[in-house]
C-alpha cells in the first residue's frame, strides 16, 4: 500500500492541490528560464536534457531582452554600460554553443551519462555539490551582479535576478528528488511492515508505518477482509512481509 501516493491521488482532484501543482510548475519554469541563462558559465558536463537547445533557447531570450530592452534598464537602473549586456549576450551564446558542443563529443564516443544532469559546477569549493549548488552558486552569481552593478544595471540586474532564480530552482529540483526517494522508501517500509501494522503493533516495531486502532478493529471483527487477507496467495503475501529487495519464491 502507498498511502503517501494514493492521499496525493486523492488530493490531485482538489481545487488547492490543482493549485499548488500549477504554482510549482510556474515557478520552476520561470526560475530555470532564468538559471538556464547563468549555468552554462558556471557548469560543465551537463546532460543533454537538462541542456537542451530549446532549454538554451530559454535562457537565450532571457539574455536576449536584457540586452534589446537596453534603454528601459539604463532608464529604470539609471545605470549606464548598455555595451557590457551586449558582450554579456554574446559570450552567453558562444558557452550555450560550446556546451552542446561537449554534450554531442559525450554522445558520439559512447558515453554513458544522464540526460538529466544538472553539470560540474566549476566551483573549488570544499562542501558538498548539493551545497554548492543550493547555496553558495546563487551567492556567487549575486555577487556577480552586485559587483557589476555600478558598471551596467542590466548586467547587474540580470545577474541578481538569475542568483535568485537559480536558488529557488535547485530547491525546487532537491525537493522533488528528495519526494521521490521517500516514496521508494515509503512503499518498502510498507510492504515490509503490513501484516504487523494490521496485526496492531507500534509504530517501533514497524518501522514508523501504523494502522489505525478502528481498521484494526474492522479487520478483526469483518471475517471477509480477514479471509480476504488470509487467502492472498503465497507470492503475494511473500511480498508483502519481504525485506526490501527480496524476491518471491517460485511457485510450485
């Protein structure tokens, strides 16, 4: 039973869940349009998903109107330095190009490699990649723009919006990862513990995954779902009280 995935089933057929569904995914849109513009100068080794053209072609037109909208920047960050977006443009074009360039030589000598990579950050830190990129890439990149503020506002203005897009999508991207772990581990915890979650036992002796008393009590009293239960068939029940990664035994 996975009861986490079947309460989001449920819950998906709901105004709210509907809502936050949305939410993320526009977020996570508008963030990586954003990252997607920065990463390419601060990674290498991406996947050829998570690089792809139509992703750099995002990025591309993020660039791209920070750099032709150079006179309502320079009006709205009275800043000058028009001509350092415009540089800014056009290395972003050329890294976008050389990346692809590194993700085709990966295909063509056979390299096996996720497509869904996020890239080597470049970074000679001493902390972990998921630290590296949750907070200290975002800080860097504002950094950046804070540094090149007083140069060309839109450079720097860019470059601060980026930092904080690429901080909310590396969240967003961990957080999902880290969901998906647990319903792994959720659903072997579950079908380890089941029948002694049915058979009332705490939640120590099973692993955190409990019954409530009252379903207990029904499986107790209901002869049906106790034969219902007691007539699954070996297989079955061997692969409901497993431990996590056994098979079942052959049937005979």
């Amino acid at each position: 039973m996975k009861l986490y995935g079947e309460t989001r089933e449920l819950l998906k057929g709901t105004e709210q869940w509907r809502t936050f569904e949305v939410l993320l995914a526009i977020i996570s849109l508008i963030s990586g349009c954003f990252a997607v513009s920065v990463v390419p100068f601060i990674r290498k080794d991406f996947g050829e998903r998570y690089l792809s053209w139509l992703n750099l072609f995002f990025g591309y037109t993020v660039v791209a109107n920070f750099t032709f909208l150079g006179s309502m920047f320079g009006f709205l960050t009275r800043q000058g330095g028009q001509q350092f977006m415009v540089l800014f443009w056009l290395a972003f074009i050329a890294m976008g190009v050389y990346r692809r360039w590194e993700i085709n030589r990966k295909n063509n000598a056979g390299v096996e490699w996720h497509s869904m990579y996020m890239g080597t950050s470049i970074l000679p830190l001493p902390v972990s990649t998921e630290k590296i990129y949750k907070f200290f890439e975002p800080a860097l990149v504002f950094g950046a723009g804070h540094l090149l503020w007083t140069i060309s506002g839109q450079v720097g203005l860019w470059l601060m919006i980026s930092a904080v897009a690429l901080f909310i999508n590396n969240h967003i991207v961990y957080y999902n990862e880290r969901r998906a772990m647990l319903d792994m581990r959720d659903a072997e915890i579950e079908a380890k513990y089941l029948s002694a979650a049915l058979a009332g036992k705490p939640a120590s002796e099973t692993g955190g995954f409990v019954v409530a008393e009252s379903s207990v009590r029904l499986m107790g009293q209901d002869a049906r779902l106790k034969d219902a239960f007691a007539n699954l068939s070996p297989e079955l029940k061997h692969v409901l009280d497993a431990e996590p990664g056994a098979t079942a035994p052959e049937s005979r």
